[in-house]
C-alpha cells in the first residue's frame, strides 16, 4: 500500500461528461489561474504554513496546505468570509471545483486552517506586495490612507466597558445589601413566630431569598475578575465571545470590531499595506500605516496622504523623521470663537528669531521660565503684558476681566506642524487624489 503525503484530486485532464475535462471548466483568462500560479510560486514552509488535518478519521492524509491556501485566497478575493460557505462553494462552484481539483474540505478544516496559520498568511500578504512590485503594479511614491469599521465576532451587548462593569457592579452590590436586610427581617419574623408544629415546615421562602443572594455573589465575583484582568491588561474593554473586538465609535457609527486601515498605492489603487487596530480613533495611526506601506513597497520616502481625522503632531513629528511627507488637511477648531467675533490663537504670528509671538495689535508674548507637560506634549508657555493688553483696543475680544492677559501654548516641536502647513497651502489637489484613491478600495467592499 503506497502512503500518501496528500490527499490527491483528480486529474483535470481526465476524460468526464459536461465537460469532457475539469480543465475545460474554466477559461485561461479566469482570474483562479492568477491564484493557482501564484500559490505555486510560493515556498510556504518558509512562510510558516503547517499541515493542516483533514478531520476524516485515522489513516486520513491532511489536507496540502497550498490547497487551502487557494481556496482561502478565493474566498478572499470574493468576499466569502464564511468556512461553511467556502465548504458549500468548494462542492459547487466551477470555478472552485477546478482550483481545489474537486476536494471539498470541511468547514472546521477551513476554520482550522486560518486559526493556526494566521502569521503565515500575512506573510502571503506580504510576498503578494513583492509580486505587484515585481510587476511594475505599484508605484512606491504616493500613498493615501484611510481606515473603515469592520464587524467583528460579537455583539455590540456582548463588548462589556470598564465603566458598565463597574457600574453592574455597583448595582449588584446594592441588590446584595437589600437581600441581606430582607434575610435579617425574615429571621427577625422568624424568632417572633411560634414553634412550629411537628408537621409544619415554619419557612416562608427565606430560603429563595438565600438562592437570590448566592447568586448575586457569583455573578460579583465574576464582575470582579473581569474588572481586574483590565486593570492588568491596561484595557478599558473587553469581549469574551471576540477577544480583539472594541466597540468603536465615529461619527455617530457604533461597531463591535475593528479600524481597518490601509494604504492604497497612487498608480493603480492597489492596496500596499494594511493594519488591524482596535482604537476606534485613526489620529495615531497615521505614522504606522505609512511606514508599513513604505517597508512593503521597499521605498526610502514616501508621500502619504490622509484626511484630517489623522491630524496628530507627534505622529507629523515621526513622518517627517522617517522619510515620510505627510499631507494631513488640520480640522478647523476656531469657528465657535469666530462666531463670538474672539480672537483665535492662530492669529498670533510667532517670530522665531526673538522666540517671541506678536498678537494682532503687535504687541509680544513672550516665553516663561520652565515648561508644561499637556498628555504627552511637553509645551511653552507665552504671556502677553497686563499693562499691554488693558490699553489695547482689541481686549474685549482676547482677554476676560478673569483672565487679563492672553497666554498661547506653543508645542516643543511645533516648527514640524509649521513646516507641514506651509507645505498644505497648495494641496488642494493631493487632497483631491487622496479621496479617489482612499475610497475606492473601500468603495468596492461595499458595492
């Protein structure tokens, strides 16, 4: 008996009915000859793929993992995330059933497969970047990033926050204390009562009451444990049916899952790197995604472009240290001033020979002694002079009888957010490209 290393399909080029070959099932134009001839390229013991088992019993010969790899890749590139539908897909689709050579691996194989082979298929990812590079699909010069909420594997109800622990928490202590005085009353009414007779049971559901509380014990313990394991891990979340998903908010939209982020190359919109967070915020991503996609394009700069949700000092601060020129519109944070025709800080003009600011009606702020740490900005402080400002004909729209004199806070590396608005000032149409290139991947998901 030969044993095999594999499971074996059949040959394409066997003879058959409806068509006469499997080979015949697909055109030589068919994109699944692009994924068969790219996983055949691959060396995926040096990716880190394992055997994955066939599920069928002793004697069963595990699946080639370049098989699964091909229908994990199929179903990637049409959005069939499901293992019981890729299973489903394998035994019908025509298109499959040549990929795979007619197997029809079980969807816990499937579900298997992904789980153990996680860091292997990102690497894939990796080798499918050095394959467009090689093809001359990407351009290495431009990129613009954006990010999207995906859903993950649990409930918006199921995602349990610091604040709703200790909130229940509280509750059930509350509930705890009320049973404890319903159980001193019970025995208080108890003692009262007359002996009971020999064949009375002298209860009068004390011992539900008990349960109730026995329960409510459990349920703060568990409340408890859950509170401290975020406590040591940092976190202020957490899922137990998905345990990466967060819920994340922006603009109104509320999800149980992820912030995709990727970086779409400027020549063909192909994505060039990509990065899975669970901070429902993009303004710190914006250094990470661009050097992800600047080592995958195998470049020494790099142009990234995003929106202003991205606008972040220090992650400017880092592009601009690492080859990476940041285009990043800053949103507008002054119109509710403007509305009350007050003057906004960025109408003071800062005059880096003196180190000094000048306000709208000239006259100078100058630096104080020591610095202020505001989160993780370290920042000068600038003040204007009390005699300045009471003779000045633009006090009742700087200062306040409270405040009589007007500071400006100036970050420690703020010559990096100036050096980048002066290179906004003509980016309208980078902006513009950026919108065509950042949406439209995303724009495809969704279609």
């Amino acid at each position: 008996m030969t044993n095999r290393t594999f499971k074996t399909g059949v040959s394409r080029h066997q003879a058959s009915f409806l068509p006469p070959r499997v080979e015949d099932y697909v055109g030589g134009d068919n994109p699944v000859r692009a994924i068969e001839a790219f996983v055949a390229a691959l060396d995926l013991g040096r990716l880190g793929f394992g055997h994955a088992g066939s599920g069928g019993g002793a004697g069963q010969p595990p699946y080639d993992p370049a098989d699964l790899l091909k229908l994990y890749l199929y179903g990637y590139t049409n959005r069939i995330r499901s293992s019981r539908a890729l299973e489903r897909e394998a035994g019908r689709n025509l298109e499959l059933i040549w990929l795979m050579k007619q197997l029809v691996p079980g969807y816990r194989t499937i579900a298997n497969f992904r789980r153990d082979n996680w860091k292997a298929l990102k690497a894939t990812n990796r080798e499918f970047v050095l394959l467009m590079r090689e093809l001359d699909l990407l351009g290495g010069e431009v990129v613009a990033i954006d990010g999207a909420f995906f859903d993950g594997n649990a409930s918006k109800g199921s995602v349990k926050t610091q604040r709703k622990l200790a909130k229940r928490l509280a509750e059930i202590e509350r509930e705890i204390e009320a049973y404890g005085a319903t159980l001193d009353a019970n025995d208080s009414a108890e003692a009262e009562r007359p002996p009971a007779g020999p064949e009375g049971n002298g209860g009068d559901g004390g011992g539900d009451v008990a349960q109730k509380v026995a329960g409510l014990m459990a349920k703060r313990t568990t409340l408890k444990a859950d509170l401290a394991q975020l406590e040591e891990n940092g976190q202020t979340q957490l899922s137990r049916t998905d345990k990466d998903a967060r819920l994340l908010s922006k603009n109104g939209q509320v999800v149980a899952g992820y912030n995709v982020q990727i970086a779409v190359d400027d020549k063909h919109k192909l994505i060039a790197a990509s990065e899975v967070v669970n901070d429902g915020n993009d303004a710190g991503q914006l250094y990470d995604v661009a050097k992800a996609a600047r080592d995958e394009l195998g470049v020494e700069t790099l142009i990234a472009l995003a929106d202003c949700g991205y606008y972040n000092g220090q992650t400017l601060k880092d592009c601009e240290e690492n080859g990476i020129v940041a285009y990043v519109p800053q949103a507008r944070r002054t119109a509710r001033l403007e509305a009350q025709d007050r003057i906004s800080h960025e109408a003071f003009a800062y005059e880096a020979e003196a180190n000094v600011y000048r306000c709208p009606a000239g006259s100078l702020l100058r630096p104080t002694q020591g610095r202020k740490t505001n989160g993780n900005r370290i920042e000068i402080r600038y003040v204007s002079r009390k005699s300045d400002c009471d003779a000045c004909a633009l006090r009742a729209r700087c200062v306040s009888v409270k405040t009589p004199t007007r500071t400006v806070q100036r970050w420690e590396h703020e010559a990096v957010l100036e050096r980048h608005r002066a290179r906004m000032q003509d980016a309208d149409g980078r902006m513009r490209r950026r919108a065509e290139l950042a949406e439209h991947p995303f724009g495809i998901r969704r279609a």
